[in-house]
C-alpha cells in the first residue's frame, strides 16, 4: 500500500514540476490540456460505443441461436457449439 501512495505522490510533483518548467504560458498550456482531455473522451466515448454496439449485437446472435435451438426441440439434430 505504501508503494501506491508513493507513486501517486511522485506523479502528482512530477506533474507540478512539469507545469512549473513548461515552456508555454499558462494560458497555452490550459489550452493545450484542454484540447488534448476533449480529444481523449471523444475517443473513449467512440471506443466504448462501438465495443457496447459489437457486443449488443454478439448478445443477439446467442438470444437467436438459443431460440432456434429451443424451437427445435430435444430431439432434432442440434449441432453443439462451444464458445470462449
């Protein structure tokens, strides 16, 4: 646990120190943090819809496959998949 603490402080004065000796103004660097935090979350936000999207739609071929399996009944010949 102590190690936890001790990387969290190390980034935070990293992170200080960094801001301290920046070689923009002030004003640049909110800017450029800014512009860098909007471009991020737009890219999570695509990343994590998609992925929500790809598994939505792997969720609707199970429901399918189960139904058509239920349909059939105990003794048609069902074809056993096994997924990982």
């Amino acid at each position: 646990m102590n190690r936890i603490w001790f990387f969290i402080i190390g980034l935070a004065a990293g992170g200080a120190a960094g801001l301290l000796f920046a070689p923009q103004s002030g004003r640049a660097t909110r800017a450029t943090i800014k512009d860098k935090s909007v471009k991020y979350s737009k890219d999570v936000s695509g990343y994590t819809s998609g992925k929500a999207r790809h598994l939505a739609n792997k969720a609707k071929g199970y429901a399918h496959e189960v139904k058509e399996v239920l349909t059939r009944g105990k003794g048609g010949e069902v074809e056993v998949k096994t997924y990982i």
